[in-house]
C-alpha cells in the first residue's frame, strides 16, 4: 500500500517476526496542533511512535515499518498478552483529544483507517477481536481513541466488533440499578472480553476504571463510569459472540 514517509528512529532495532504481530491499536494524538504531533513521534527526545500517522485529510504516513516494534502502547494488557508493542501495529489519527477540544474524526481519516486496518488484516491475518483502542490495553491511563471513534461502523465493515443488541431495548435499560451478582457478572464479562484482571490488584476503584474503558469502546453516548443494565446487556452479547 502506497503511504507517505517520514520514519521515525524510536523503534527497536531488531526484527520481529511476522507472526508475532497479532493486533492493532488505534491512538489519538491528543495535541493541538498536527505538525506538533508528528514532531513528538519522529523525535528522538520523546522516545515513543507508531507504525502510521493519518493525517486531518486522510493522508496516511508511515513512522515506523510493520516488522519493527515502535513504542506507541507502553504498559499495556489483553487476555494473557503483556506490553503489546512486541505484538502490534500501532496507529496514530489526528486529533487534539479530550483535553483540547474533543473532535470528531473527519471523513477522510476514517476513509484511510478503513483502508489502512484493511491491509493490515488481510497481511497479518489479524482476528476482529485484536483490533483495540489505546483505553482499551490500558484503561488506567489512556482514554484514546475516545467515545467518537467510530467503531460501530468499522464493524458494518468487518474491522473490530461491536454488539448486536436491540437499540431500542438498550436505552430502556440505560441508568437502571443491578445487583451486586450482575455487576461481578458484568467485570467477570469483562475479563472475559479481554480487559485484564492486573487492576483488580492495582486499584482500589478498578470496577470504575473498567467501566469507563468499555463505555468508551461499547456505550459511546454515556461514559458515567456506572454499570447499568445496558451496560450487562451489551457484555452478555459480546461475550456470546466470542464463546
């Protein structure tokens, strides 16, 4: 695939091998200004990138090539997985995030992040389900690529997953209380997923941080941190999808 080059020299020098590399992780660049950005992930002084950058207008470049792991997830988790450079791609999507005004990604970068994750799945052979988002490997940090990735239409198109619940039937049970048993049911559903159990040791308010993580990926209209019963409902389903 034709991209634009612009290498960046933080990466690890030695070649992984080309079954290793079994996910993709999606990224925001969580800065204002995209030149910034690029900057930050080409230079040697901030000692992280990605393997691709997509720019506002869709064009995509690549930082780091697929056989040579860039630092782009840091301490990151998924079902046994461990530090997840060693096993992905990590891509980069211009936008200054949550903390400088939230944006809406453009329809030109969704363009290239469907063609790109397209590639890579068909080179890589890469499963639905190592598709993720930065808060998703690591919900104790990172809140990229945030509630207005579109992962609901990725998965019309066969890049990651997303529920196949009612919609109408979802919302009469958004904020309605559960029981303690569903709320273990729903973290017990979680780890099942992929979201790992680490933070069950690490943080007294791990319930929270979990939830927060899955709203973001799977409950986009309401990131309160609080199961409900549509938060239960869309982890059953998900958890069936994959048994």
């Amino acid at each position: 695939m034709n991209t634009e080059l612009n290498y960046s020299i933080n990466f690890d020098t030695k070649k992984r091998k080309l079954k290793e590399i079994k996910f993709i992780i999606f990224h925001y660049t969580g800065m204002k200004k995209e030149i910034d950005a690029l900057n930050r992930l080409t230079t040697e002084k901030s000692k992280v990138s990605s393997h691709y950058f997509i720019k506002r207008n869709g064009k995509i470049i690549t930082l780091v090539p697929d056989l040579y792991i860039a630092w782009h997830a840091g301490v990151s988790y998924w079902k046994n997985y461990r530090l997840l450079n060693k096993y992905s791609i990590g891509i980069e999507i211009s936008n200054p995030g949550h903390d400088y005004k939230y944006k809406s990604f453009s329809p030109k970068q969704i363009e290239s992040i469907l063609k790109l994750s397209k590639f890579l799945i068909k080179k890589y052979k890469i499963k639905s389900k190592f598709i993720l988002g930065h808060s998703d490997i690591s919900p104790d940090r990172k809140k990229d690529p945030g509630e207005k990735f579109p992962w609901r239409y990725l998965s019309k198109r066969k890049i990651s997953y997303w529920h196949d619940c009612n919609e109408k039937k979802l919302k009469n049970m958004r904020n309605k209380k559960i029981t303690s048993l569903d709320k273990r049911l729903f973290i017990q559903n979680l780890y099942k997923i992929g979201y790992s159990r680490i933070f069950s040791k690490k943080k007294p308010k791990f319930m929270k941080i979990l939830t927060i993580a899955f709203q973001r990926r799977f409950r986009q209209e309401l990131i309160n941190g609080k199961i409900d019963k549509e938060c239960l409902l869309i982890s059953n389903k998900i958890v069936k999808k994959f048994q």
